[in-house]
C-alpha cells in the first residue's frame, strides 16, 4: 500500500482505498465518523500516515533494466545519483500542490481562536485561558511543523539554519504548550508532572518523526542503489569469465577473416564497452578523444570487413577539434578533424586491400602526433597507382598536408604490406582549424629520423 | 599481431639456458578456471608442446605446478580460490618451489592493473586470450627458451609507464625506472605490431639483441620502483 501524489491531506485515504479497492469517498466518510468515535479514526489515518511510504518513482522500483545489456552504455538508468534524487523530489512537489494548504489553514485557526478568544473576554465571557492560550500555541506549533515536515518531504528547503530555525521553534512551541496545559492547570501533582513530561517526549518525537522517516528512506534508497551496483558488478565479472572467455575461444579457433569471428569480436567489443563504461560511472557521451576516436572507427570498419585492428594507443591524451568549431579549445592541444579523417581512410583502405591482422598505433608525444597503420597484406607502392585514383592519395596525403602534417605510404615491416605513417608535428597543432598549407617544406618528424634506415624503400609523400 | 617464427632448432645456447625443455618436447601446464578454454587451447597448442595437466583454481594450480614441475604455466590472470590473488597469487606460491618454471601470463583483460601484477609477480610474459594456438605456442617456446614475451599492447602499456614516449630516457643501464633509447626503439617497434625479427630487421641489429632488449625491459617493469607502476602495484595488494 503506498499514498498516491494525488491527494488531499496526507494521501492516506486514496491510498487505502487503491489498495482495498473500495472508493474514495467511502474510505474518507468512515474515516470522519471512526474519528468522532474517541478519535480513534485521526489515531488509525496518523499511524498509517507515518507507516505507509509515498508512492514510490517508477526510477527506484525498476529493476535492472534489460536494454542496458542490449545497447552497451546506452541506458542512463543505471547512473546513481541525479534520477534518485530528482524523481521522489518531482513527485513530492507535485504532491505539495495537491494537497491542502495545511499551515495557512492551522495558524488560521491558531489566530481566530485568539481573536475569538480575545473578544469573549472583552464582551464578558468566562473563558478559560488556561485552556485557549496552550490550545493556539500547540496549533501554531503543529503549523510550523507541518511546514518542516513538507519542506523536508520535498528535499526543496536545503538551506539547514532556515530549517533549523523553524524545527526549533515548532520544538519550543510543541514544548511549552505541553507544558502549558499542565502547569497552569489547578492542582499539579505526580501524575501530571509525569503525563506533561511524556507529552512533552511526545511532541518531540512528533517534531523529529519526518526527520527519521526521511533519514530512514534515504538509507534504504543507499541499499537499493548499492545492491543493484553489486549485482551489476556480479553480472559484469560473470560476464568476464564466462561471456569474454567463450568470444576469445571462437574467435581463436574461427580464424580472423570469417565471419563467425567478426560477429564474435563485435559482440567482445560490445561486452567490453559496457562492462568499461559501467566501472568508470557510466559515461556515455560520444569520446571526444583521439584515441577513443581511433577505436570507435576500428569498431565501424570491424563490422563491414574481414580485419581485426590492434589499436596501441601511447601518451597523453589528446582531443579532437572539429574543424566546424576551431575555437573549441582555445588551448590548442587538439588534433584536427582531419586527421582522424585521414587515419580512417587508411584504417578503410588496409581493411579493404589487405584485412587479416592490422596494427593501427598512436604515439602522442610532446613534439607531436605520429600515428602508424600497418597491414600484411600484398602492399602497394604510391607511384604504382593510377593517376586517377585518389583514395590514398587525396584523402590520406592531401588531408594531412593541408592539416599541417605528412604522411608517408612504405612497404610494411619485412618488406611485407604496408605501413601508413600519419605524422603531426606539435607546432601545428596549436594553429587554428585547418589552414592552408604551409609553404616550407614538411618539417622532418621524429618518426621519419627513427626509421631512416628505411629511407630508401620509403615513398616520401610530396603531394602537390 | 607478432607472426610466429621458428625458433631455434638445435640451438645449444638456448638448451643451456633451459636444461629441462627436452628436445621431446616443452612440457607445459594449463591453467584456467574455464574447461571450454582449457579443452580449446589444448587442441589448438602445436605438436611439440606436452601438456602435463590443467588446473581450475589457484590452490589446485600451486599444487599441480609443484607435483609436476612444468617449463611453462600458461596461466590465466582471474582465477578463484586461493586468497583471491588470481594468477600473480600462484606464481608467488609455487614460484620459489619450482625453480625451473616460467609462467606466461593470458587474459582477456588487458587493463594495465592486471598486466602489471602478473608481471610484478614474475610472470615472464602476457599474451591476451584472442591470440590463435600457433602464437601462443610460438609464445610458450619463447618463455621456455628465456626470452620475455610482449604483446603489442603491453610493449604501448610499458612506453606509457616508463614516460618513454615523454622523452625521458635512462642514462645507465643499471636505472631501472627509466628505459634506454634502444628499449625505447623496441618496444614502440613491438607495439606498432612488429614481431622481433622484424624489429631486429628495422633496427639493424641480431634477433637476440632484440630479444635482450626485450628482457631488460621486463626486468625493469618487475623491479622499478616507478610510481606507476607501483600505485598499480599497491592497489592489487601485491607490495
């Protein structure tokens, strides 16, 4: 049984009758009349008042979702944090509207009695203060309180001295109207001393009452959040052993051109995202950097071509600047678009005319960018292709001169396949977009000083 | 991906370097929690490799490796039982009561915290679990022959914990927290997919130079006191 958003006090009679299936105003005229009978109906709606919970979001009850698994990372339910905290507080708001405006109405009451009070006096009346004064303070302590007890229902009054404030004053007026009633009342005794002391325990235990229960759902809101972390955390390593193990072994044993295997490492990959993105708190948002870049696109040309990448990724970070927005970072460290542009169609262009194993390595240093792509495939020389074939030749060595850098089509380790050596050295980067392309001659990379011995099969790219 | 390459047929200096890899064949010992991968690379593994046994968990595995004194454990990283140590756990066991065994590490993971407690623990090589039978029997031989075994993406993980690729470099070759230019060379040769002969090709040098690159440089992630690599270290409780 739980109390629905919409309601009129404190939702305990809709909530009842949902559960029960009687109607509403059958609920709430039985629930008037038990409390003419002694009270005992306001005794029963205030006990299931503070024992039943509010109508629970549908974010906290829903068990782990099943799409999360199907689109790796793709789920934001799975995130702790801003949906637990935003829903209970959207449908406490909501409920606050709905219900009556019960403050205004208790300090009303509170200061007509006081005037009715006052002008009986007046007029002669034999009133009995020392019943009317205890009476209006208690009524505008149960205001106050109220207004604390929804205010912290809601998790909207976070300003603690604010809160401190009113729960202080709702304590001292529960207090010293207690206490009223008792001390001014003819013949103190024993028995009303200890009656005033327990109604005063009690009127403080009311005050404190939604602080507790708050508290409370709090903690049990942390244990569901941590069980289903822990459970997500047993599907993860269970996953592991068993799911990555039986992907490896049919990719070993399917060989690296089928397409039992292809299927096998786009499901790997799959797995592998979301078990990373669970453990790093589940971020989601497209990578932005270059090495992540790297991989996503091995990921697209995996799944189209008989090719496995082993992407090596080495150094720093490094972003990638889209040349739509150039001033994206003003400090300069990004790699241009087109470079990772540059990098696909060489990824692309082993894929296709070579496939099986290929080595895509990415060394981000502090003189600059070098990123090697390397195949076993039958190789290729540049002056060897037709003059009208411009898939390397344009979007490969134009792009990365036009971006500043170079790059250099070799025969691949052995004198077997290819190897396409992107380069970008640091000073290039720090210049904005993708200018024209420099009139000096493309300076000579650490790359290219390194594997000089190989400088005499190497086609050095001198592009228009 | 390194291409397998031969190894030394008949090579005595290699013989005497591991006296109990009978020219009959490498005895090895198979370690995974997972019957399927066991039975899988069983079947896979090359005609001279004698696979002794298998052994599920980390106390079935110290016991196996002490009973039957293995040249090479292929070991998985995550393994139950024991003290939750997993495969560095094992080697730390049954290391110092088996003197003549060499443990080559397999994953699926390749995380750097995982690839750093094998190897700290004394693994002597770490391959990932997708490799083909013929690559992890060609890295078997290799362990067994002395030599370290280096995938691509440790050799990028070690430039990256070295801070090779930040241009630092080792002035002696006694400094273990820094690499050589020439390990440098290697290892961004290994990581770009190169197998050693062909790094030695690139680089104009003898295979086995390559190969005491190599070494050195595995002798140092297991040793340096980097703090890297010793964070790592510390978070798996190794130190």
């Amino acid at each position: 049984m739980t109390r629905p958003r919409l309601r009129l006090l404190g939702g305990v009679c809709a909530g009842f009758a949902d559960h029960t299936g009687l109607s509403v105003t059958t609920v709430r005229v039985a629930t008037v009349l038990l409390s003419l009978c002694g009270g005992a109906g306001v005794l029963l709606y205030a006990w299931l008042w503070v024992t039943t919970p509010n109508c629970v979001s549908p974010t906290i009850a829903e068990p782990l979702p099943k799409t999360s698994l199907a689109r790796p990372g793709r789920s934001p339910d799975l995130l702790p944090g801003p949906p637990l905290v935003a829903a209970p507080a959207l449908a406490v708001d909501v409920s606050l509207n709905r219900s009556a405006p019960v403050t205004e109405i208790l300090l009303g009451l509170a200061l007509l009695s006081a005037g009715i009070a006052l002008v009986a006096s007046r007029l002669g009346a034999n009133i009995p203060l020392a019943v009317v004064v205890p009476g209006i303070v208690v009524l505008a302590g149960i205001a106050l309180a109220w207004r604390q007890f929804a205010d912290v229902r809601s998790g909207a009054a976070q300003q603690s001295s604010a809160l401190l404030v009113r729960t202080l004053g709702a304590l001292v007026l529960v207090a010293v109207g207690i206490l009223l009633f008792f001390v001014t009342g003819d013949s103190p005794n024993v028995w009303t001393v200890i009656v005033a002391a327990a109604s005063v325990l009690l009127g403080v235990i009311v005050v404190i009452a939604p602080w507790v229960l708050r508290l409370w759902s709090d903690l049990a809101d942390e244990r569901a959040a941590r069980a289903r972390e822990a459970e997500r955390a047993d599907i993860a390593a269970h996953l592991h052993d068993s799911v990555l193990q039986t992907l490896a072994l049919i990719q070993q044993k399917a060989g690296p051109h089928s397409d039992v295997a292809r299927l096998a490492r786009a499901q790997e990959r799959e797995l592998r995202e979301w078990l990373f993105t669970g453990t790093r708190g589940g971020s989601t948002e497209p990578a932005s950097d270059l090495a992540a870049a790297l991989r996503r696109i091995a990921g697209e040309i995996e799944e189209d071509f008989a090719v496995h990448f082993e992407v090596v990724t080495v150094g720093a970070e490094v972003g990638v600047r889209s040349s739509a927005s150039p001033e994206s970072n003003p400090s300069g460290g990004d790699a241009p678009e087109s470079l990772v542009a540059a990098a696909r169609e060489a990824m692309l262009n082993a894929a296709r005319h070579a496939g099986g194993a290929v080595s895509v390595y990415l060394e981000t240093g502090a003189r600059g960018i070098e990123l090697s792509v390397t195949d076993r495939g039958p190789g290729f020389r540049l002056d060897q292709i037709p003059a009208d074939r411009l898939g390397v030749r344009e979007s490969v060595l134009g792009r990365m001169h036009r971006a500043g850098g170079s790059a250099a089509v070799r025969p691949g380790p052995g004198g077997a396949g290819t190897e396409i050596l992107l380069t970008l050295p640091a000073t290039m980067r720090t210049e904005p977009g993708t200018a024209a392309p420099p009139a000096t001659p493309v300076p000579t990379t650490r790359a290219a000083t390194d594997e000089n011995q190989t400088d005499a099969q190497q086609t050095e790219t001198s592009m228009r | 991906m390194t291409t397998p390459e031969p190894i030394g047929q008949g090579d005595s200096a290699r013989a005497a370097i591991a006296p109990s890899a009978a020219s009959a064949g490498l005895r090895v010992l198979i370690v995974d929690d997972h019957s399927i991968f066991r039975s899988g690379l069983r079947a896979e593994l090359e005609a001279d490799i004698i696979v002794l046994g298998e052994a599920a968990t980390v106390d079935a595995a110290v016991l196996s490796v002490i009973d039957l004194q293995p040249r090479v454990v292929l070991l998985d990283v995550h393994l139950p039982g024991g003290h939750g140590g997993g495969g560095a756990e094992v080697i730390r066991e049954a290391g110092p009561r088996a003197p003549h065994t060499l443990f080559l590490a397999l994953s699926v993971s390749d995380a750097a915290d995982d690839v750093v407690s094998v190897i700290r623990a004394g693994a002597r090589g770490y391959i990932t679990k997708s490799a083909s039978g013929a690559e992890v029997s060609d890295a078997a031989r290799r362990v067994a022959d002395g030599d370290a075994v280096f995938s691509p993406r440790l050799a990028g993980f070690v430039l990256d914990a070295f801070g090779a690729v930040a241009g630092e470099t080792a002035e002696t070759t006694e400094e273990l927290d820094r690499l050589s230019a020439r390990e440098t060379e290697v290892m961004r040769l290994i990581a770009r997919g190169y197998s050693y002969k062909e790094v030695a090709s690139t680089l104009f040098i003898a295979a086995k130079t390559v190969e005491t690159h190599v070494s050195a440089v595995l002798r140092k992630l297991q040793l340096s006191s980097r703090h890297e690599l010793t964070a790592w270290a510390l978070e798996r409780k190794l130190l």
